[in-house]
C-alpha cells in the first residue's frame, strides 16, 4: 500500500505545477460555493463507485472531515480541491461549475408569455412541472375569455417546443406526486412546485428558483424570485424601480421632469410591455382588471403619451410580451384613433411589423405568428377608420405578408369565412376586402397553405350552400 505521507506529496506537487503553469487560476479570482461544490464532490464520488473513506485517504483526513466537505459545513482548502480534481481526471472549472435551474410558475408565465425565452438564456435548466401544464390546460379549455385561453395555448406550444429542442435543458418533471398539507387557501399547487423544488435543490449543484408572481409562493420558498425583481435584475439598469412608478403615473408627469432623461423609456416592464405600450393599452379592461383600478380618461393617456415620445420613447419598439405588436397595432386593439394618429404624428413605422426582437433566430418557434403590421391588425378586426387612414398614406405596404403568408386582403376573407362559420355578421370584412382591391391590393398572392383570397371566398360560399 502507497504511504499516504507520499500520496499527499505527489498531488501537491501536481497542484504546485499546476499554479506555476497557469499562474492564478480562475478558481483563485472567483468566489466558491462550497455547499454546491460539496454536492458535487459527492456526486461525482458516488458515480466512482467510491466510499468515503477512501476519498479521504488522498488528502490524508479523517472521514468524518471529509463527510463535512460534502455537506458544506467544512470548506476544503484551494490545495485540497485541486488534489480532488486531479484524482477524478477532472478540470477544477468543471468541478466549480454551479448549474442554475429556473422553475416558472403559472402565474408568472401568463403575466409574460415570452419568459421561457429569457430563462432558457439565464439559466442552465428550466423545469417544467406538471402541476403547471394542468393549470395551463385548464386555462386553455376554461379560460374566461378567448384571449386567456389563446395565451395559455400559446404557452403550452412553447413549452413543447422547447422540450424537442432543448432535450437536456428544458425538461417537464412530474410535482402532481408530491404529498402536501391541505389548505384552506387553496395552495396546494403552490406547494407542489415548492416541494418539487426542495427535491431538486439536494441533487443540483446549484440554486433551484422559482420565478413566480405569487406572494404564496415567495413567502414560503427562500430561492423564489418575483417575476417583476427578475425583470429588473435582467436589465441591470439604472432607475427601474422609477419607471415602473412611472408606468403608473397619469396625473404628476412633471414630478419626473428632472430625472426623465436619465432614465431609460424603452425598458421592458415585467409583463413585456414598454411605458409607451402600457400607457396605450392601460383602459383596456384586462389592465384593468390587473390594476384594480378604474379607467382614466383618454385625455391623460394621450398626455401622457406626448410626455413619453418627447423624451425619448421609441415610437416603434415592440412589445415583448403577448404578440410582440408595434404601439400603432396596439392603437388599433383597444379602438383609440386620436392614439393611433399621435404615433403617426412622431413619424413611426406604419408598415412596422410585429416581431420578437429580443430573442435569437434559432431559439424562435416555428409556428411563431408574427409579421402583423398595423394594416393587417385593422383589418382582422374589422377596424374600417383605421385601414382607411392607413391606405392614405405613401408608401403603404398593401401586400406585405405574415408569417403564415396573409396579407391584409387575406386576412379579411379569413375572418368572412371565420365569421360564416360562428354565425356572426361579416358584411364589414366584405366592404374592407373590396376597399383594398381597389386601392390596389393584390388577389394573387397565395398563403402558406397555397390558397388565394379567392380560394377563400369560395370556401365560405360553400357553407352557405351547404346550409
């Protein structure tokens, strides 16, 4: 048997080598996280087929020192972690390296459907749990309206998606099997993903935090993070904590007019959205709803709105949120034409088309729906002022297409044959389509699917004849 006087001898000279070779290592300059390297060291002892014992043998220690390291209650010297490294065959960086895994909640994607996006770039992992996709279900079939409903789908695609591409990042783990106290307010769901997250955190070397935007959860859970402190911590920004005071100032613009300039207008908020947008879409009645507040009158927003584009706010710039739409189409959403008219009045981007600019090419979504521009949006609600102001301006993109090849005219026999199909009266999406045709629109241009305005037409005249 090798003495262990000489053992020690030999990694030391290995580990002395190794620091006159590289001089100071990054291990040297960076600060360890000795309860995530003990966790490692017992995995990677473990997957040896090694005891402890006999771990502790190199150092020379006891093993009752050593089962300390493990459980970070005693940090191993520099030396010591070297001498480890050096007889698994590992690099030190591999050894240190701390995997973070983020867990989303439900509440917290349905404030920001683009979430996943951002974790996937933040974090190691991203977990899904099960208790989340049957909320997410549930939204999807019981949701109050179509829009909750289309958001929860939305999501649950994404997550798909993800899982296919990003096999051993982001993954779905089962919570639904975790044993939790019943609870007369109703958070067993939360408790769940608490547990779930506890379970991961003894085998992950690393913090396991749950993004959420439910105080349930953030009270009960040390590593839970408000979606909206995430946000902010995201941007790394000074002044946040003042734009989202700002996002909800309608009547003291002026108290800000000393330090608007040093602040950054064209953020995004927690939910997505910039200070332009939500002060465009802050009547809408699901901000209200949010807000549990009243409406305020639309002559403040538009105040308001002028207080923003003349300081700097991008006219522009999408949201990042729901459909990533420009300001113009969120005009046209909630039905405010002296809004819509301001935008144009600070020279925007009428043929601005709806795009996810934050997140790269290759993790975007196949089926994504984008490429809306404003003349599409006011066509697919059938918003006749607002295409009609559209197509007085030079250089109208009459023929531009979305990501599933629609153009305006399309969208228009799209929604006649939508609107045959619910039994709901469509004369204004006629009146529209023959509006375009003469200004110019082209009935040529097929769909992805290869169809024409007139393959469209046709295929709702046939239910007619079907009836």
């Amino acid at each position: 048997m090798i003495d262990r006087k000489y053992c020690l001898l030999f990694y030391k000279g290995v580990y002395l080598a190794y620091k006159f070779v590289l001089g100071v290592t990054e291990m040297e300059k960076e600060t360890i996280d000795y309860e995530a390297l003990g966790k490692q060291m017992r995995r990677i002892r473990t997957e040896a087929g090694k005891k402890q014992e006999e771990v502790a043998a190199i150092f020379p220690i006891s093993r009752t020192v050593y089962t300390k390291y493990e459980t970070g209650k005693v940090r191993p010297s520099r030396e010591y972690i070297s001498i480890f490294a050096n007889y698994f065959h590992i690099r030190i960086e591999e050894l240190l390296k701390k995997v973070s895994v983020a867990i989303p909640d439900t509440c917290a994607l349905l404030k920001n459907k683009r979430l996943l996006h951002m974790l996937l770039e933040d974090y190691e992992q991203v977990i899904i749990p099960s208790t989340v996709l049957n909320e997410l279900s549930y939204q999807k079939n019981h949701g109050k309206n179509k829009k909750e409903k289309n958001i929860a789908w939305q999501i649950m695609t994404s997550i798909n998606y993800y899982v296919t591409e990003y096999k051993e990042r982001f993954k779905k783990m089962d919570s639904e099997g975790y044993k939790v106290e019943k609870s007369v307010c109703n958070i067993e769901n939360d408790l769940k993903i608490i547990a779930l997250a506890k379970d991961l955190s003894k085998k992950t070397i690393g913090n396991v935090e749950i993004i959420t935007n439910d105080i349930d959860i953030s009270s009960r859970y040390e590593h839970a993070i408000k979606i909206d402190d995430y946000i902010a911590k995201r941007t790394k920004t000074f002044g946040f904590s003042t734009i989202l005071d700002l996002d909800k100032e309608y009547e003291h613009l002026e108290s800000y007019q000393k330090i608007i300039d040093k602040l950054d207008l064209n953020l995004y908020l927690p939910d997505g959205m910039t200070l332009l947008i939500s002060c465009i879409t802050y009547n809408h009645k699901e901000e209200i709803k949010q807000r549990g507040k009243s409406s305020i009158s639309k002559e403040k927003i538009h105040k308001k709105m002028r207080f923003l584009l003349d300081h700097g706010a991008d006219p522009n710039k999408n949201d990042n949120g729901r459909y990533c739409l420009p300001p113009l189409a969120h005009c046209i959403q909630v039905n405010d034409f002296k809004a819509f008219c301001i935008l144009l009045e600070y020279k925007c981007d009428y043929n601005k088309a709806s795009r996810d600019e934050r997140i790269s090419s290759y993790m975007k979504i196949g089926k994504l729906n984008e490429g809306n521009t404003p003349l599409m949006v006011a066509c697919w609600h059938g918003q006749k002022k607002y295409v009609e102001k559209l197509c007085e301006l030079p250089e109208i993109s009459l023929n531009q297409q979305d990501s599933n090849g629609y153009t305006a005219l399309i969208k228009c026999v799209v929604q006649r044959y939508k609107r045959k199909i619910e039994g709901k009266k469509y004369k204004t999406y006629e009146d529209l389509y023959y509006y375009l045709l003469k200004k110019g629109a082209d009935p040529l241009i097929r769909d992805r699917n290869n169809q024409t305005v007139q393959d469209w037409w046709k295929k709702a005249d046939k239910l007619e004849a079907a009836e």
